[in-house]
C-alpha cells in the first residue's frame, strides 16, 4: 500500500518537521535522496519555523497575543507567499502539532480581503496553555485537540494575525461604499 518513495519521503519530512519544530532543546536531523535537514538544539521553535519556510522566510511577519489563559506566537506569511492549498497551515499547542479546522477557518478569516478566496496563508502558530485548558485526548491519532474556550483561541488568532499584517502595511481590502 506504499505510493512513489517520493511521496513516502515526503510524508516522513512532513512528520519530521512537526516533531522538530517544537522540539527545542533537542537537534534533529533528517536525510533524504534530495538532501539534509538538521536543527540545532540551541535554536527556539520560532526560528526553526523560519528556517523550515526557506527562501519564503523573508516574507514571514511575527505574531505575538496573549490573554489571561493563551499565549499565541509564530509567524504570518505575506501575500506572496500564500499557496493553493493548506499544508502551509501548521499549529502547535504545547510542543504537539495538530489540525482545527476552526482555527484553520479563523487563519483566514484573518486573510479575508488580503488573500483571495482561492489561496491559502503560510502561518505557523504555537500555543501555549494549562493543560486544563485543551483536551488532547479527542482523536485517535492525537491529531485535533478541543480547546476549553475555542471562540476565545479563534478570537486571538484573528486579531494577532491581523495586526502582524497590518504592522507590515497589509490591510484588508475594502468593499465598495453604499451610497
């Protein structure tokens, strides 16, 4: 049941960088027909997320919103580097990576008016918690989490997302004004 090895080598990369990119204080080193990766144990998960972007990095802005139970902090990708579908989307809550269509939905929601519809953002977001605070225990593979207060998670999401691209002269489009 195994595809072409380059869809197998890429699915392990997938599954390397979102075990590494949060490891910090552990190097990492992956080796594939096309090349190596490696991270630094000295380097922080937000540079390793930099550094994974490539040649896109310049075009990452950072991200940073708290509140009194969350801290969310990573990187938003410009409109120049936006993709046709949504692997560029990576969440981590705690060190563990995982999927929330929610959140995806309130990434771009974000992006509204900046994106088009048909394009995805590159952002990589960590959040931090009480582990009283999210449930990891909700899917088998331990793929999607379920937030205490997801509408406060989607919340913050909206507004640190916009304000890192608003701080890098990105507005949201405006519609036309009714007379």
């Amino acid at each position: 049941f195994l595809k072409s090895e380059r869809t197998e080598m890429s699915h392990l990369a997938e599954v390397f960088h979102g075990v590494a990119i949060p490891g910090e204080g552990i190097s990492f080193r992956f080796v594939d027909p096309r090349g190596a990766f490696a991270y630094e144990s000295r380097e922080s998960a937000t540079d390793r997320a930099k550094r994974h972007a490539g040649e896109d990095a310049q075009y990452l802005t950072p991200i940073d919103v708290s509140s009194a139970f969350f801290r969310i902090f990573g990187w938003a990708g410009l409109p120049q580097i936006s993709r046709a579908g949504a692997g560029g989307l990576w969440f981590f809550v705690n060190g563990r990576r995982f999927r929330d269509r929610g959140l995806h939905a309130a990434v771009r929601e974000a992006y509204r008016g900046i994106l088009p519809a048909d394009r995805h953002p590159v952002v990589c977001l960590f959040i931090t918690c009480s582990p009283r605070e999210v449930d990891v225990n909700v899917h088998p593979a331990k793929a999607e989490v379920r937030f205490r207060d997801p509408a406060l998670i989607r919340a913050l999401i909206v507004t640190g997302v916009r304000a890192a691209l608003e701080g890098s002269g990105h507005r949201a489009a405006q519609g036309p004004v009714a007379a």
